[in-house]
C-alpha cells in the first residue's frame, strides 16, 4: 500500500515537472515550429503579415489551455474544501460592510454554477444572510472565475490579471453594499421569505485522492466546454494581429470617446456564454489601440451580466429589483471602464 | 418501489442526472418512481442549495453535481 502510494507520488511529481518544463520552453517551440513552416511554405516569409498571425496562434494557444488546465485543476482542488453551505454560515448574520467584503471573496471560491443561482438566493436569505451580502456573492461568484484569469494572465500579462480580479472584487463589494442599504426587501418575491431554511448542512470528509480526482473533473467541465472558443478566439486574434494597422481601433473603441464603454457594458450583456473566445479578441484590438478601461468594462459585461441569469432570477427578485440590480452592477462595470480610461 | 425524484429547475445538468438515473434503474432491472421536480417552490422544501440534487424516498441523497449511472446504482438499491 504504501509502495504504491509513494508510486503514485512521484509519477505526479514527474509529470508536473514535465509539465512545467514544457511550459518554459514553449515559447522556443513555438518558434522554431513557425520557423520551420516558413522554410517550408513560400507564402510563409519570416516576418510577414502571415507569419506574425501563425506565430502568435501557436505562441498563444497551447500556453492559455496549458495555463487554463493547471488553474482550473488546482482550483477544483481548493474549491473542495468550500460548500455553499459552509460559505452561508460564514455570512449568516454578518454586518453590512464585513458581510459584503466576505461574500465577494468567498464567491470566488465557492462552488457555483449559474444554475443554481436561484436555490442559493434562497438558501442564503432564508438563513439570514443579509439580502445585500447575498447580491455581492452573486456578482463576484461568476465575475471572478479562473477562466477568466488565466484568459487575462494568459494574454494581457499580470498586471491587467491582478486589476481584473480587484476591480471586479470592488465591483461586487460596492454592488452589494448599494443595494443592502437601500432595504429592497420587500421587493424580493414574496414566496421566498416563506420559505423557512432547511439546512442540510453536511460537510462530507474528502480524502486528497477524492480532491485530486474534483480537480480533474474540473478539468474535464470546464476546459471540456471552453476549449474551443479559446481556440477560435485567438486565432481571430492572431488573424487581427498580423492583418489590421496598428492604431486602427483607437477612434472607435479608444479613451476619447465618451460613449464608448456604456456602448461596451451593452454590447457585452448578449455575450455570455462565449467570454473565453471573446477575450482574446479583445487583446488583439488592445494592440491595436483600444483603451484598456473600455475593454475591461466590456469583459467584465460579458461574464458578469448575463441574460440567462436574469431570466433564473427573475423567478425570486420583483422586476423592479432585477433591474435594479442589474443597473447597478452596470454602473459599477462603468465606473470602473472610466477609471481606467482616465487613469491609463 | 423506490421513490426517485431529481432536484432542478430545468438546466442541462438536471436532465442528464435523470437520464444517469433511469439508465442505472434499466441497468439493476429495478422498477423506479422517477420524478423531476423543476418548481423552485418544491425544490426548497428539501434545502438543498445546488442543483442538480438527487432524493431517495424523500431522502437527498446529494446535490451539485452529475453521477454516471454507474455510480448512480448505490442509491437505487
């Protein structure tokens, strides 16, 4: 037993560090793979337009799905130890401000697929998580997700990575808060608050054979389901890359214009389910001059906002309330396009 | 005969848990009583926070997440 144990220990330990190895030289890969096909193929001249696009793709592709499969496992394994039901007793009772704050951070970790959204609502208020607490958990659970960080990591670097997370952090802190303080009880369907918390409240005990093996059904989910759109999104990035003239975005989708990042908020809403295809794009028109405020709205739109989710809302929150939601969350995503623009 | 309902309001996941269930029920040859409770009114009287959510004779079972029918055949017996 214990032979095998230590068996399966180091073959993990090996394939990480073939993995990891891989990763380092890709960009060298990549290079010499490009090189090689521009020996081969005359239309492929180093250097041209045909050649910057085809590099970028094979830069570009194999390091956001390596990225994406190491993240998404290890966050499949930290999301083990989180339960919507231990996330609510956390928040049970909280105080406005600690309550958001927590709530925000605790929905990104916290096991959540948009369509549990409404049986979550009602769990969280029926056991006396403030309603606004509950607004932050619902903004930042699926705003904040490690798609969406590896896609920003992967393709704008770090910094934008980090900026992404805090804004959108602050976004459903603020959100929350807003909403919490203005008392919109009453506006919460009225079936809802009959409901009274059945609380299975069972943490199961987890082995970290059954952890490991949640992270790679992770894995398997959500690289499963987003694979492709990655794909396609960055080869109409690499396409843009190579073919459209620099600065060619920066009168339409720049910081000068106004109107551009309301235009982005609305835009983004549709969107939804094809965030990982479209964030590619988005750093390909980056380069090219669109205003990074603009873009950061526009994406933060397109995971935050969603229709579907609306629609499952609806269910539990008054028109009224819907749309006062989704106004502010629009507001925040605004705030923090202007920002940006004006910062940067 | 045992009493299976699937908890969900209508997302592909719920539909797949109930097909996992009725593939594993023609599997043991066991007769079932399958129902999809899809009310969200229903569904919150068992307290369960995700969906999709398996209960046995009025019993949850589990809840957020899909079994194969293979693994399904524990509950149904």
């Amino acid at each position: 037993m214990k032979g095998k144990l230590i068996i399966h220990w180091s073959l993990g330990l090996a394939g990480i560090m073939a993995w990891v190895s891989l990763y380092w030289n890709l960009e060298a890969l990549s290079h010499l793979t490009v090189q090689a096909l521009s020996g081969q193929f005359s239309f492929l001249p180093a250097g041209g337009r045909a050649f910057e696009s085809l590099a970028f793709f094979f830069y570009d592709t194999p390091k956001v799905l390596m990225l994406l499969v190491s993240v998404v496992f290890g966050v499949g394994i930290i999301r083990t130890f989180f339960s919507p039901e231990r996330t609510r007793k956390m928040l049970q009772g909280r105080g406005a401000f600690t309550g958001n704050a927590m709530a925000a951070l605790l929905g990104t970790v916290t096991p959540f697929c948009s369509c549990s959204a409404v049986p979550l609502f009602i769990g969280f208020l029926s056991a006396g998580v403030p309603l606004g607490a509950t607004f932050s958990f619902l903004v930042s659970a699926p705003m904040v997700n490690e798609v969406a960080l590896v896609l920003f990591f992967g393709m704008f670097g770090w910094k934008v990575a980090a900026l992404y997370m805090g804004t959108g952090l602050a976004v459903a802190m603020l959100a929350g808060y807003v909403l919490g303080r203005v008392k919109l009880d009453h506006l919460v369907e009225d079936w809802v608050w009959e409901i009274r918390g059945g609380t299975t409240g069972e943490d199961a005990k987890m082995s970290w054979g059954e952890r490991i093996l949640a992270g790679r059904d992770a894995v398997k989910e959500v690289v499963g389901k987003v694979w492709m759109w990655v794909i396609l999104g960055i080869a109409v990035g690499a396409g843009i890359h190579g073919y459209v003239p620099q600065d060619f975005f920066v009168k339409i989708l720049g910081a000068g214009s106004w109107w551009s990042v309301p235009l982005a908020v609305l835009l983004g809403v549709p969107m939804y389910s094809n965030a990982a295809g479209i964030l590619p794009i988005i750093s390909a028109l980056l380069e090219k001059g669109a205003a990074l405020g603009t873009s950061l709205a526009f994406m933060m739109a397109v995971i935050a906002l969603s229709l579907p989710e609306a629609i499952l809302l609806r269910k539990v929150l008054k028109p009224k309330l819907l749309g006062i939601f989704f106004g502010t969350v629009a507001c925040g995503i605004m705030l923090v396009g202007y920002l940006f623009n004006a910062l940067l | 005969m045992k009493k299976i309902q699937v908890l969900g309001g209508g997302c592909s996941k719920c539909i797949i848990l109930a097909e996992e269930v009725q593939k594993a029920a023609d599997a043991l040859g066991v007769e079932i009583q399958l129902e999809k409770v899809t009310d969200y009114k229903q569904i919150m009287v068992f307290g369960v926070m995700t969906t999709p959510a398996l209960v046995v004779d009025g019993k949850v079972m589990f809840s957020g997440k899909v079994l194969k029918a293979e693994a399904l055949k524990e509950y149904l017996i």
